[in-house]
C-alpha cells in the first residue's frame, strides 16, 4: 500500500501576521536610522530637509515670520520658528530642550523632534514637555514624570527680559506739537527701566536698541527670540488725531476688539514701510491661522502682565486718563507669539501738548519706569508663586 508523502504544514493565520508586524518593524527601524542627526553645542539636531524627507512633506519658508513649515499630505502639518524651543504639530504646542537654529545656510530642530514623532530610537536627552492635551491625536499618548521644583524653577523662572524702545535711527516714530520724538522718549525710559529691573531683581536684560539706530520689527522679536528671554516688554508714546486724546493703555496680542485699538495697531506697523528688503507676505489666511495659534500658550500670561503694568501705571498718573487692557495686532509681538508673554505699553500721547511736556520731563520718565518695573515685579512673583505651588 502506497502511503502519501508529508506534507509541510501551512502556518497558521496568526503565524503570518507575527511574521507581517516584524518585518514591519525592523523596516522601520532601518529607516528612521537614515535619517542624520548633527552636534551643534553639544546637543542632537536634525536638518529640516532631511526630516521633511522621512516624512514625506513639503517644506514651506515663511521668512517673514521666521518660520518654517512642513506640510504633510494626509497627515499633521509641523510649524518650528527659528530660535524657539517651541514648535506646534497640528494645534498642539510642544517644547523642545533646546531651540531650533540654524547653521550652515541650513535649519535645524533638536532631534527630539524625531522621538515624538515615532522617527527614531527613544533616545533624547530630554522628552518633549506636552505644554496642553489635544482633543484628538494620531501621536500615542505619552506619560511623563512631574519636574521637581528646581527643574521647574529653571525653565519657567523669570530670569531674562527684552526691553524693546520703539522706533529709533531714521523712524521717529509720533512727533509731538513741539517736535519731541517718540524715539527719544522711549529709549530714555528703556534705560531707565532696565537699569532697575538689574539692580533690583537681579534680571538679565536685553535691549533690541541702546542707542538711536533703526533696528527692523522683525529683527526686535528675533533677538528675543535669540535670547530666549522670558518676557519682552515694548515701549511706545502713544498719538491721535486729535490733540484733547491722551492717557496710558498696555497692549497684548490678539486682534484687535475696538476702532482705536485696531488704528494704534496699524500706526505702531507702520515702520514696516521704511523696511524695504521686507518680503511680501502672500496673505493666505489658513496659514497664517495656524501661525497665530502659537500665541495662545502665553495669551493669558500676556494679559495678566499687561494689566499687571497698568495697575500700576494707574495708581502713579492719576491724572492721566485710564484707557485701560487692550488687544490689538501689532506686528512687533507676533514674532515673539509662542516664545513668551509679550506686551506693549503706550506711556501717554505725545500728540497732546499736556503730555508731551510730561514725556519730556526727567521726573515722569523715571516715574513711568518706576511704574513698568513695579508691574513686572508683582506679575514675576505671581508666576514664580505659581511655580512653586505647582511644583
């Protein structure tokens, strides 16, 4: 009798599928590992095109923001901005150890980036602080342990501050009925104010001019940005059309809610004209959604030190009219959006006679400065307070 050969079994379903995920797998390890990192002061950086690459999408320079984006087709779209430690994926803002830069002629983002993004080997030297919870999310959901209070302390302690004088050099800014200069007024408080904020609180400061030079909108939020301060605070004198107009008001960045606002906004911009290697923005509105967003992480930080400043400016100049916590879109703190609160203090209208000759005087300068410095003196104890009940 003739007995039939053996034959190999099939493996089964189960068997295919373990055998499906680990080529899978090891596809994508070999992968991830072709995308290059480069050392750049001791830290782990990848280059935009290469990280574009792995991913497949389209990189977009925004350089009139300062900004790059990678598009992703049928996935997340990235935003990093030059010399920010934040970068937003989809609607969700993340941080990263160290800020992105660039080398070169290229742009790079710390390699941490590539960890979040399911890229690499879960190596970095410091996960990514989830900074809010999406709604919803292609990323897994990741866990990560509480900062101690001096971690805590280092990163989000008020150390550092830009203190930016408008206008300057070739833009006078307002000119007064007796040819005072805004330039003048704001850089004499400028120093005024960063002299105290060293002697008294022992900050670090940075001033986007010390000196009556002309420096671009867009050249003031990237040397904040370069600082990686913690606050940046813009002076101005404020004018109208009308000469009888006068009083203090502190701004933060939004859109803005009313007439006047929306005027102080497009004067203050105005500057933009005298730049004249500035690139045209091309006007796409969703795009330029998605960058508005990364203001929001520190939208209710600016508020709070906006009315912390004219709280005190309030209590000082009684007799100046109280024009109180506006919004408006100025171009100078749109670059600093996502890197830290930012504010602009209009310190009285030049455009009034009465108050011209206030801003002229020695004494009203020192005591706005008084007056700025008490107000972020009050808004850093806050915050670290804050800090400290958090950590």
């Amino acid at each position: 009798m003739t007995h039939p050969h053996p034959t190999n079994p099939v493996p089964p379903l189960a068997l295919w599928i373990v055998i499906l995920l680990v080529a899978i797998t090891l596809h994508r390890t070999a992968t991830a590992q072709t995308v290059s990192t480069r050392k750049l002061e001791g830290h782990a950086f990848v280059s935009i095109v290469d990280l574009a690459h792995r991913l497949g999408a389209e990189i977009e320079y925004v350089t009139f923001k300062d900004k790059v984006i990678l598009r992703r087709p049928g996935g997340t779209d990235l935003v990093f901005t030059r010399f920010s430690s934040y970068y937003l994926l989809g609607s969700v803002q993340y941080r990263t150890p160290v800020p992105s830069r660039t080398a070169d002629g290229q742009f790079y983002v710390s390699s941490d980036v590539m960890d979040l993004l399911d890229l690499a080997p879960a190596t970095p030297n410091t996960p990514p602080a989830r900074l809010e919870e999406p709604a919803s999310s292609s990323i897994e959901q990741r866990t990560f342990e509480m900062p101690s209070e001096e971690v805590l302390r280092q990163k989000w302690a008020i150390d550092k501050i830009v203190i930016d004088p408008g206008h300057g050099g070739r833009d006078p800014g307002a000119v007064g009925p007796g040819q005072t200069r805004e330039k003048n007024i704001t850089l004499a408080i400028a120093r005024r104010l960063g002299k105290q904020l060293e002697r008294d609180l022992g900050l670090e400061v940075v001033y986007t001019r010390s000196k009556d030079v002309f420096t671009r909108l867009r050249t003031r939020a990237r040397i904040a940005r370069e600082a990686d301060a913690d606050l940046f605070v813009s002076l101005h004198c404020n004018a109208g059309r009308r000469r009888a107009a006068g009083g203090i008001e502190v701004y933060f960045l939004s859109e803005a809610k009313t007439a006047e606002a929306a005027a102080a906004a497009e004067r203050e911009n105005a500057v933009i004209e005298l730049e004249e290697d500035l690139e045209q923005d091309t006007g796409n509105t969703l795009r330029d959604m998605v960058l508005e967003i990364m203001s929001s992480q520190y939208l209710k930080e600016s508020e709070a030190l906006a009315a912390s400043i004219r709280s005190r400016m309030t209590r000082r100049f009684k007799s100046m009219d109280d024009r109180g916590v506006k919004q408006a879109n100025f171009y100078v703190m749109r670059g600093t959006m996502g890197a830290m609160p930012s504010v602009l203090v209009e310190m009285g209208f030049i455009s009034n006679p009465t108050e011209e000759k206030l801003l002229k005087k020695t004494s009203f300068q020192k005591d706005m400065a008084d007056a700025i410095f008490e107000g972020i003196r009050a808004f850093k104890r806050s915050h670290e307070r804050q800090l400290k009940n958090n950590g």
